[in-house]
C-alpha cells in the first residue's frame, strides 16, 4: 500500500503533460477564433471567387 501511495503522489507533482495540455487547449482557442473570423467573409470570399470564375470561363 505505500508503494501505491508513493506513486500516487509521484503523479499528482508530475507536470510533464501539463504543457501538452496547454499546447493543446492555446491551438483550439486559435483554430475558433480562426472560424470566428473568417465566418462573416464567406460570403465575401465566395462571391470573388464566383467572379474568378466567370471572368475565365471561355465562351463558345
């Protein structure tokens, strides 16, 4: 029972996974506020890109 309390304690100071977890949260936030911002111009961006295509279209 002592080494079991022995490793418990072990893992609750080990903070090597804590900076993963970090990383992992800071590039979620990242990627929704990425979503976030590029969300409105859809409309904007996808009507330039329609125009895109209309100007290289070869008509017959």
């Amino acid at each position: 029972m002592n080494s079991f309390m022995q490793a418990a304690r072990h893992f609750a100071r080990d903070e090597e996974g804590i900076t993963a977890i970090e990383y992992g949260l800071i590039a979620a936030v990242m990627a929704g506020a990425i979503a976030a911002a590029f969300g409105p111009l859809r409309d904007a961006i996808e009507a330039a890109f329609e125009d895109i295509v209309t100007s290289m279209a070869v008509t017959p």
